[in-house]
C-alpha cells in the first residue's frame, strides 16, 4: 500500500512538473488549449531564450481580471520573472493585444508599432491614410491584427485566435533573432509571411470591388441624366 501511494505521489510530481515545463511560454492559455500550438510556441520560446538569454512569453486571457487594463496587467505578471522578458498578451473578451518588455533596452530588438499594426502593407497604409485624409502615421507590416480583425466562420474562431498570436510570436522572435544575428531553427519564416498575404488579397479584393461599384455608379447615373435631357 505504501509502495502504491509513493507511487501515486511521484505520478502527481512528475505530471506537474511537466506541466511547469510545457507552460514555460505559452505562460498562461485560458482560450486555445490546443496541444500543437502549445508545443510550437514551447519550441520557439526555447530557442529564442537559449540563444539570446530573453524570454518570449505568451499570455492568452478569456478576460482581463479585476478590471483591470491589459498594461496593468502585464506589469503585475511580469513581477513573476527576473530575467528580462517579453510578453504578449491577448484578452478575448476585452478584445485587446499588447507587449511589454521587462526593459526599455528589449524594444531595441523589435518594432512593437510595427507587430500591432492593424494594417499589413504599405500600400494599404497609403490607402487608408488617403480614406482618412492624414498621412501623419503610415505604420504598416501588422503581424496580428490584420489576422484577428478577419471574420471567422463557427468553430473556426480559435483557429484564428492561435494563428494570429503564433503569427505575433514568431515575429517577435525573428525580429529579436536578427537583431542579435542568430538564426532560429523553429522560425516560421515563409510561412508567416504567406498568413500575411492573404490578408493583402482579401484587403485589395474589397478596395477594387468597391472602386467598379463606385464608377458603375458613376456611370449609370450619368445615364440617366443623359436620358432626362
């Protein structure tokens, strides 16, 4: 019986120690509990923390607690580490996603205007400056919100939810992997970049259907004045 017991205890041990392990940087998952992305972001975060020495860490909340904002948030969270760390946080609920460094010197190795850009391309930048009338800030190359703004099918929101934080991740990776001239073995490289793609189609697919609509218009209401005369 007490074989059966230490044995048990030991189970208990072993299955929470690798559950410590595997959570390492997907820090906190309220959302996917999908075990492939677990494992993706697990592979990349160890890379990047064992060639460079920083910490990317993923935070994925159904909702922020205690009303709090998602920067009030994560400067609690990052209390929990000492060596220097990145989180990227994504709330569900309160449909927010941000970054933080545990050092200004951190944001040095990436471009955090960039990775949350809500637009993808520069093209598209100038088109929505041209929309809105200013051109003050053009900032384009947006990783994730580009992905996450696009509609999702039923059963197909968690999908989008990984894929656009994994797309956020890998880019924060990368960027920090070149800055201190490394290469990542795990890096999604293409792949990143073919999500991102897409996005232009479906982007310019509606800007060049709404341009026919507008001169179709156009046309057939010169028409009809042309018919009135």
């Amino acid at each position: 019986m007490n074989f059966l017991t230490r044995g048990l205890y030991a189970l208990i041990l072993t299955l929470l120690f690798q559950t410590s392990l595997t959570a390492q940087y997907l820090y906190k998952d309220e959302v996917i509990f999908n075990p492939d992305f677990n494992n993706e972001v697990e592979k990349l975060g160890s890379e990047l923390y064992e060639k460079t020495g920083i910490s990317l860490r993923l935070v994925m909340l159904k909702e922020l607690p205690n009303k709090m904002n998602i920067v009030e948030y994560e400067k609690e969270l990052m209390k929990d580490f000492s060596e220097p760390t990145i989180l990227l946080t994504f709330s569900e609920m309160n449909s927010k996603v941000d970054i933080l460094a545990s050092e200004p010197s951190l944001y040095e190795y990436f471009d955090k205007k960039q990775v949350l850009s809500p637009i993808s391309s520069p093209v598209q930048a100038f088109v929505v400056a041209l929309l809105n009338m200013d051109f003050s800030d053009m900032t384009s190359g947006g990783t994730i919100l580009p992905l996450l703004a696009q509609k999702a099918k039923k059963g197909e929101v968690l999908g989008k939810y990984s894929g656009s934080m994994f797309n956020g991740y890998a880019d924060i990776a990368e960027q920090v992997a070149e800055s201190k001239g490394i290469v990542l073995e795990n890096a999604v490289g293409s792949a990143n970049q073919t999500s991102i793609f897409f996005v232009k189609v479906l982007f310019y697919g509606f800007i060049l259907y709404g341009i026919v609509l507008y001169i179709r218009r156009k046309l057939y209401l010169r028409r009809q004045k042309l018919e009135h005369k």
